[in-house]
C-alpha cells in the first residue's frame, strides 16, 4: 500500500512543480497558451489510446454512463470554484485545477489497482500523465499568481492535489488487495469523461485565448508527444 501511495505522489508531483515554477520564472502569455494547448494534446492521446482501452471490458452504454459521471463532477466542482473564485477573476483557472482533479485521481486509483494486480503500467499512459501534468499546472498557476496568490497559496493548492492522488492510489490498491474483482475500467471511464469535459470548457478556451494559432500546433506536438511513449 506505501508504495502505491508513493508512486501516486510520484505520478502527479510534477503538477507541483508546474505550479511552483510560475513564482521563479515569468512566462510570455503566448507561451502559456502554447503550454495549454500541449497538456490537451497529450491529454487526448492518452484519453483516446490509455483510458478507452483501460475501459474496454465495460459495453458502450457503461462505457457512456461512468464517462457521463466524469462529467457530471467536473461541472458540479467547476460551478463550485466559479462561485468561489469568479469574483476574484480566477475562476477560469481554478476550473483547469478541477480538471487536474478529475484526471489525477481516478488515474491515480488505476496506478493502484495495476500495482496490487500486478498488471504493469503502461509507459505511454504515465508518459501522458508527466507531458501534461506540467503545463496543465502552468497555465492556470500563472493567472493565480497574477490574480496576487502567493507562492506559499500555490504550493497547498497543488500539494493538496497531489496527497489526493497519493491516497487515491493507495485506496485503489487497499480496494484491488481486498477483491480481485476490482480494476480499473470505471475509473479510467471516468476520467476520460471528466477530462474531454474540462478540455472542451476550460483548457482549449484557455488556450487559444492565450496562445492563438499557436495553440493548435502545441496541442498537436502535446499529441505526439503523448504517443511517443508507446
């Protein structure tokens, strides 16, 4: 159980780092479109080759209804930081942050479930999880930290993210150790509905708005990226 918890901390600190790196280094807004749009394409290969497949055992209509739940709690927590927030002019931000929550803990989980079963992680699905953790903690970290949060406020917001996967992970394991009949299917379901959710309201807006043009190109290398590590 310790070691799924540490390779879910593992997994996701890289959003940390993303998060941090917006306090020491000032990036062009361009930049941080085209960033944008390089965490999206390599959220959408590793939603289409990494999570479907991991939900192939599941029939179309499950396959559908868990993909719908994944959208329903991105709305639900979106709604809930754009109340929140929106006052702040942070609200488009923090609804990439939910995002980070709907994809790293269910993934999460899944980490968990292949480490009590044995079964191996694929490297193009955790390759997927490194190229857009970073730049999908960038982007929004940078308009916090415009916004005047503080590099202190940035590292729980994250952090907090980042304890969420590492339990989740160890949850997912406890869960697999306990009954051979759990995997991963629903949870990667899951997360790929939350996920093409966020993408469509959130972080394709985010970057095009930010990056123009340069937004499909970088989401199109994000893409390419992502299947790289297959």
């Amino acid at each position: 159980m310790l070691g799924a918890f540490g390779f879910g901390l593992v997994a996701q600190v890289s959003l940390l780092l993303g998060g941090l790196l917006v306090c020491w280094v000032t990036v062009p807004r361009r930049v941080i479109g085209a960033l944008a749009g390089l965490g999206g394409g390599a959220m959408l290969a590793a939603i289409s080759f990494d999570l479907i497949a991991e939900a192939e055992e599941l029939d179309s209509l499950e396959l559908g209804l868990w993909m719908l739940v994944g959208v329903a709690i991105f709305l639900v927590g979106d709604r809930i930081v754009d109340k929140r927030f929106g006052d702040e002019g942070t609200g488009g931000a923090m609804g990439i942050v939910v995002g980070s929550v709907v994809d790293g803990v269910p993934e999460s989980v899944i980490f968990g479930i292949q480490i009590a079963t044995g079964f191996p992680i694929r490297a193009s699905f955790l390759a997927a999880v490194l190229v857009s953790n970073l730049p999908q903690a960038i982007a929004p970290s940078s308009d916090l930290r415009a916004a005047g949060w503080s590099a202190g406020r940035l590292a729980r917001l994250w952090g907090a993210v980042v304890l969420a996967c590492g339990i989740a992970a160890a949850l997912g394991y406890l869960a697999a150790d306990a009954s051979g009949a759990v995997t991963g299917d629903r949870m990667a379901a899951l997360a790929a509905g939350g996920l093409l959710a966020m993408l469509t309201n959130s972080l394709t807006p985010f970057a095009y708005e930010r990056g123009g043009e340069l937004a499909g190109v970088a989401t199109v290398v994000g893409f390419c990226l992502s299947l790289s590590g297959t």
